[in-house]
C-alpha cells in the first residue's frame, strides 16, 4: 500500500488550498489489472452522450406533448426545468463519473450513505434495457416488410385485415364523403384488441390492423399471454446480438460505433425534413404544433408533463451518463461537453416535431381531418402513423426504409450505451474478476442472453400488456424523479460532510472538485441547482404524479387489472426502496457509535487514480485521488 495509507496526506501550498486543488499522491501499486479504459477520440464521448440520450422519447414523445400542452407555449415550462433541473443534474452526473473515474454504482463512494442511489439506478437501467430493446425488435420488423414494392401495411385485403379495414387510397378517394370524417386514426386507436372493437366503428385503418393484426397479433389483455411470435423473437434475438456487438471491447468498439449510429439519424431525420416541410400541407401540421396557447399554462398537467419529459430526454437517474463520463480523462472540459450536448438533444427534439408534424399535416390534408384527428404518442406514432403516412407519398417503400433506419439507430446507441453502463457498474464492483482476460465479454454475452430470455415476455399475444407495464412503472418519471432528487441532495448539501473545513462541503465542495478537473469554475448557477432548484423541482413533480396517479390502460380502453397494477409498483418499489433500504444496510454495517458511523459514512472514500500520462503528480489538476477517507483540508 503506497505510503500515504500510512500517515496525513502531503499538506498542499496555500496556492493550492487557495485555488482548491487537489495534492498529488505517489504512485499505486500495480495491481495485476489493466488500465481503465479511455475515449480514443475527443468527439468519442459527446457522440456517446449524443446516442444514448438522444432517443425514441425526442421523436415520439416530445413532439406530442408540445402540440397538446399548449404548442410553442409548452417550450416556457421546458427550459425552465431544463435550467433549473435538467442540466445541472446531467452535469452532475458526468463530472461525477470522470471524478471518480467510477460507474454508477461505486461513483457513490464519494457520499457512502447515498449508495443505494447506485443500487436504484442499476435496477432502473436493467428494467429499461429489458424492454426498451422491444422497440428495436418492433423496428426491425417493419424495417425488413419494407423491402417490397409495396407498403404491407398500405393496402387491405391480407390474412391479418378484417372486412372492415380501409386502405389510404380509399380514404383519400372517399374525402368528398360525409362519411369519411368517422373514419378517424384516433378512433380506431381506441380498438385494439380484437374482442374489444366498437361494432358502431365504420372503418378502420389498414396500419392499425397490420400493427395489431399482423404484428403483435394482440390478445384481449395482460391475463392472455397467448403464443409466441416467432419473427418478433427473431428479431429481439438479432437486437440483442447487434447491441453485444457494438459494446463487447469496452469503449474503443463503443467510440467507434457512435459515429454511425449517433450521426446518420441526423442524415435521415433532415432528409426527411427538407422533404416534409414542402409537402402540401405541411404548414397546417406545424402550425398545431408550434401556435402558442398562453392559457394552457394555467394547468398544473402541462408543467408535470414539461419536467417528466426533461428527465426522459436527458436520460438523467440511470447511472449510464455517470459511467461514460468515468472513460473520460480526469481533465477533459465536461462543463462544455454538457453545454453542447444540451443544445444537440433539445434541438433534436424540436427539429423531430417539425418533421412530425410536416407529415401528419400532409395526412390530415389528404384524409379531410384535422391534424387533432391523427397525432398520437409513444408506439402509435412510430408504427401506426406514421407507417400510414408514408404510404400517401411517392416511392413510399423508400421513406419507410429510411424511416424505421433510423428508429432503429436511435434506439440502438440507446440501448448498448444502457447495458454498458450496467455492465460497468458490475464490473467496478468486481474488478479482480470483469477486467481479466476475455471475462467481461462473456459477462455481457451473459447479460444480453438473460435479458433476451425475459424479454421473450414481449413476443407474446400479450407482450404489448407487459411491455406498456414496464414502461409505466419500471423507468417511469416517478423513480427517475426520486433518484434525481436524492443525487441533488446528496451532492448539494452531504457530500464531504464527515471531514468538512468551514463550509467546504456539498455543493460548495464538488463545485471545487470540478474546478480542479476542468481548472475552472462553473457558472454559481449549477451549484445553487443541486442545493436548492432541483431538488424542489423534483420533490414537486414527484409529489403531483402521486396526486394525479390513474389506474394504468393501455390506449385509454383496456384496464389493468389489480394484480397487473400490483406487478408495476412492485417493479417501480424494487429501485426506489433501494435509496432507504442503503441508508439502514449502510448505518447498521459500519463500526462504532452511531455519531461515528455518520462520521465515517459522510467521509468520501476516493479511488487511487493514474495520471493521462500513466504518471502520477504531474499535474494537481489531472490527478490524485488516494484510497481511504480524507481528513486533511487539502482533498478540498
């Protein structure tokens, strides 16, 4: 053990107490293991961040919400909590992991009472990586049916449609007719299982019966499980093989990949805009989708709606953002890495409502309806809707591929980025063992073929049932909420307490910990965010989803039975429980008097760490974290 274990730490010069540095430590001995892995290239882990966060929830959720909260007006309580909450907590997160140079689980070491955070965020990221792959597997059916001439979904007349299905030409030839405003997406939207369809429907549309139909081939409800689905099993097979591949060398194959898969949606996503934003029509869809409504602001729903969307879209509680930033060199700027990456996903999810809603405005015209009748949310919007309106446009079969492309990319740098951040938790926790030979690439070949086998429970007839649980409940705004507000007052007002100097603690400590990473401070904006906004803000929300909490359905017709909602806040109690459960586990587990086990549990615990050099003390400001808790005012 190297010889700071065995007395004070070096006393540092007042320059460096003043400026809040941090001392060189001597070297550590070799421990046998590899050197922790680094990005190669300096776009490496912005384009990580890029595809992990910005996802599915940009395209169809965030484009929704701003038509039906208010439209441009919804954009006031957005960047309001993406100021208040938002930013500062993703912020957080990286800069977190690249001091600790430490995933998700151990980054936790720097405030050991808040360890169950860790443990609550492993279980959050394991359920979405369960089912958020599903979306991928969905993806890869339609992306394949599109290699034809065409569209399966464009036309009646297959196995899958029943003597009510109504293709999109029809509907377009019958715009004249006064009936032709009953046959509205929305409505038939509500008719999902077959037993359940409304005999007063007039018609329903041919995308509808082949998701339902063809697809999911969906029972009557979550107690019908029903067969399997052999080609969905297929393809959440191949997702799970394309997602090993993508991250079984550590970060240098994960650097590699994010080029293609973080930028090309962009390619397609302004392919698709320059050819939406001149379709006829497209200015009645973006005016329901930008034209402000003031008075919407007035209802408590519409900020509710703007916080839970911040968190989805930035992916924050997960612990995935904490283990990319641990790839990063102890000096890399992450404050501006968390400004650029801001700008990247919030414009995304603008710019992905302006080619939303250019293509439902062109649907809305063709059909004689309002553009009300056919904007939807979450999966109707990916393979109902749009599916539908692709096929009212020229070379149809080449919108789809390119469409479903990259929903697939999106969701696929989402995902891989998930699991390794999993898969870095576990392999901190256990570094003797993960970082030896080829063992961490049969630990996430292990992980995806468990997590492959349980989500075989989405390729059945009621797989839709038990996919739409976990997304209500699993990786719902409310434990991202609890996680967050826990990181905030962690980081904000514990963190560094057991061996305060002064008011060199919490927020105010970290805030000069990052100084010493990125040798300046970040604006007092953030650091008064962890003390004070965010947790506010999060506790606010949080307390208002439990007031307005509703039995869950599934498109507002089929309810869940008791023992179905039983299973969800079981799955949402598993990761929450986890923050309490670590404060009791940690207090009874530690040593000494009660005041001397918060002593000793609000004492950091850093991490030996090498410099980028593989040297050690070159630089204050690159380096030197040593084992064990600090006392001395020089770890400031």
């Amino acid at each position: 053990m190297s010889s700071a274990m065995d007395g004070p730490a070096t006393k540092a010069s007042k320059a460096d107490e003043a400026e809040g540095n941090r001392v060189a430590a001597p070297p550590p001995e070799d421990d046998g293991l590899p050197e922790r892995e680094t990005w190669i290239g300096k776009l490496d882990f912005i384009l990580a961040l890029v595809g992990f966060s910005v996802g599915l929830g940009n395209v169809w959720r965030f484009p929704y919400l701003c038509y039906k909260n208010g439209g441009g007006a919804f954009l006031i309580p957005y960047f309001i909590f993406l100021l208040g909450a938002g930013i500062p907590t993703f912020f957080l997160e990286i800069a977190l992991g690249q001091f600790m140079s430490l995933g998700g689980l151990k980054a936790w070491n720097l405030c050991p009472l808040f360890a169950g955070i860790g443990m609550a965020s492993m279980v959050i990221v394991s359920f979405l990586n369960m089912y958020y792959v599903m979306v991928m597997g969905w993806a890869l059916h339609y992306f394949f049916a599109s290699f034809t001439s065409e569209l399966p979904w464009a036309t009646c007349g297959n196995w899958w449609n029943t003597d009510r299905c109504i293709a999109s030409d029809e509907e377009i030839k019958r715009d004249d007719n006064s009936t032709m405003n009953s046959t509205l997406l929305n409505v038939t939207m509500t008719t999902v299982a077959p037993n359940a369809t409304n005999e007063n429907a007039t018609r329903i549309a041919a995308s509808l019966e082949y998701w339902n139909n063809r697809v999911l081939q969906i029972s009557g409800g979550l107690d019908e499980p029903g067969s399997m689905q052999w080609e969905l099993i297929l393809c959440l097979l191949l997702a799970w093989v394309i997602v090993y591949f993508c991250i079984f060398k550590g970060v240098k194959s994960t650097g590699r990949v994010v080029y293609f898969t973080a930028l090309f949606p962009y390619v397609v996503l302004f392919i698709l805009l320059i050819r939406g934003v001149t379709l006829q029509g497209a200015d009645i869809g973006l005016e329901f989708y930008l034209k402000p409504n003031i008075t919407r602001l007035g209802d408590p729903q519409v900020w509710m709606d703007a916080g839970t969307q911040v968190f989805f879209s930035y992916s924050i509680g997960l612990g995935s953002l904490i283990a990319l930033g641990s790839y990063n060199k102890f000096n890399n700027n992450c404050h501006r890495d968390a400004v650029v990456f801001a700008c990247v996903n919030s414009g995304t999810s603008i710019l992905s409502g302006i080619v939303i809603f250019s293509f439902l405005g062109n649907m809305a015209l063709q059909q004689g309806v309002s553009v009300a009748d056919v904007a939807e949310s979450g999966p109707g919007l990916v393979f109902i809707v749009y599916p539908k309106a692709v096929t009212l446009m020229p070379l149809s079969p080449l919108w789809a591929i390119l469409f479903f492309f990259m929903v697939l990319l999106l969701g696929l740098d989402s995902e891989f980025c998930g699991v390794e951040g999993f898969v870095t938790s576990c392999q901190d926790m256990y570094p003797h063992i993960l970082r030896r030979g080829h063992n961490r690439e049969i630990f996430i070949a292990v992980v995806c073929f468990v997590k492959f086998l349980i989500g075989l429970a989405f390729c059945t007839q009621g797989g839709m049932y038990v996919f739409q649980l976990f997304d209500n409940y699993s990786a719902s705004g409310m434990t991202l909420l609890w996680v967050t507000f826990f990181q905030a007052i962690c980081i904000g007002w514990f963190y560094g307490l057991g061996d305060r100097v002064g008011w060199n603690f919490g927020g105010t400590k970290f805030y000069w910990d990052i100084k010493s990473m990125i040798g300046f401070r970040p604006v007092l904006w953030i650091k008064i965010c962890w003390m004070v906004v965010t947790p506010i803000m999060t506790m606010g929300i949080f307390i208002f989803s439990l007031v307005k909490y509703q039995r869950p359905t599934y498109n507002n017709t089929y309810v869940y039975p008791p023992w179905g909602e039983a299973i969800g806040w079981l799955m949402a109690l598993a990761s929450m429980l986890m923050i309490p459960a670590g404060f009791v586990y940690k207090i009874l587990t530690t040593k000494g008097t009660f005041s001397e086990r918060i002593h000793t549990l609000l004492t950091p615990i850093y991490t030996k760490r090498k410099g980028d050099n593989g040297d050690v003390g070159e630089d204050a400001n690159a380096i030197a974290m040593v084992d064990g808790p600090k006392t001395d005012h020089n770890m400031l």
